[in-house]
C-alpha cells in the first residue's frame, strides 16, 4: 500500500509570492490534516480535513488556507508569503481522524521564502 | 504554560538502559499520540492512546487521564531508537497540540 505522497519534496519562493502544496493520502484514508514544523515553534497544527469538509483550523493567519478533493486528496495554500513561513509542511492522512486512528505522515514539503 | 509539556527535552543514555519520556497537558483530551523523528527523517506515528496501555515490540506508551499525563517507556534501548519523540494532545475543538519534543540519544 502506497504511503502518504506530498509534492514537491523542496520548494524556494520569494516573500509576495504564493505557493500550493500537494497531498495524496494512503487509499482508503478520508481525514487528511496539515502541519507546520520549525525548529523554534516545534510542530504546530494548521487544519484538517475529512470528506472534503474542514474540520477544524489551527493558530493560523488567514493566508494559511486549504482544501480537500473528493479523492481525498489535499492541498493547502500560503498567500503573501513571509519569511516566517519558511518551514518544513507535514500532511498525515488517517482513516477517520487523529482522534480515532492513527495518523500515517508524508515525507513533508521544505519550504524556503527569501 | 504550554498546553502540552514533555520532560526532560534531552536524554542521553546508553544502550541497553530503560527510558522514559513524560506529556503533560492541561485540556481535557480525546486522544494522545506519540511520535517519532529521525534526523533528517520523517514522522512515524507509534502509538494513539485514549486510555491505559499500549505496547507494540520494545515501546510501551501509558496514559492516566485524570492525571492529564502520559508515558513513552523504551526497553532495552539501542542506538536505533535515537531521535527525537513527540507527543500530541488531541483536545479542546478537536486541534492537536503538540509538545515541544524530546530529543533521545542512545550511546553503544
């Protein structure tokens, strides 16, 4: 079974620009949920989906949005980037959410804005 | 405070010694998750505990509710099991919270 898929792996935006990351959770998964990691704010929770519907939203600025596909796949999007959005982006899919089965993550999207 | 605290943030231990790592949080949960980080490495989840006690091989995770703690004990570590290990908290408007990590390091 094909684990957790996120493209690109490696992204260097400019501050201004705006980027979509991609998430293709493991077949079978309806719940795919988003985070931000960096070594001064650790691991941070943006948002999760499950059946196309978002579930609940993190500590995050409006520029932080995202959606889910009837696939189940996911995409999230940062706007207006800032430096401080540089970071490693986590998606981890489950089958019916992290509060009843276990999260399975992708290898994480490395964002870097100069 | 933090809503999710571990201790201690560095251990260094060696091979062959029993480990612990605490999670402390101060919402009420409906689920606990316990995370591993290699260098460089992805995440891989180890365990997801609502109440008492999981084992699977040589990692067994605890969970005491009205405590509002968990812990993640190794047995037997070995170098492999160097990384550093997250908890998460799943609570109040269904967000995960998680702690800061801590980092383990498993000498031969």
């Amino acid at each position: 079974k094909a684990g957790v898929t996120q493209t690109p792996r490696y992204l260097i935006k400019t501050r201004g620009q705006q980027v979509t990351l991609s998430c293709s959770p493991i077949s079978g998964h309806r719940s795919v949920s988003w985070y931000q990691q960096t070594p001064g704010q650790g691991l941070q929770f943006l948002f999760e989906y499950f059946s196309e519907t978002q579930r609940n939203k993190g500590n995050f600025p409006g520029r932080f949005s995202g959606r889910q596909f009837s696939n189940s796949r996911s995409e999230m999007n940062v706007s207006t980037l800032e430096l401080g959005d540089s970071a490693l982006y986590l998606c981890a899919s489950s089958l019916a959410g992290g509060d009843r089965s276990p999260l399975h993550f992708g290898n994480g999207t490395r964002l870097t804005v100069t | 405070k933090n809503e999710v605290e571990q201790s201690p943030q560095n251990l260094t231990a060696q091979e062959g010694e029993f480990i612990t790592i605490n999670c402390s949080y101060s919402v009420g949960i409906s689920a606990l998750h316990w995370l591993q980080q290699h260098p460089g490495g992805g995440i891989v989840s180890l365990f997801m505990l609502s109440s008492g006690k999981k084992k699977h091989g040589r990692l067994i995770a605890t969970i005491n509710i009205q405590e509002k703690h968990s812990s993640l004990h190794i047995t037997a570590s070995h170098p492999r099991d160097s990384a550093v290990y997250i908890c998460g908290a799943k609570g109040g408007a269904q967000k995960l919270v998680f702690g800061q990590g801590t980092r383990l390091t498993i000498n031969p």
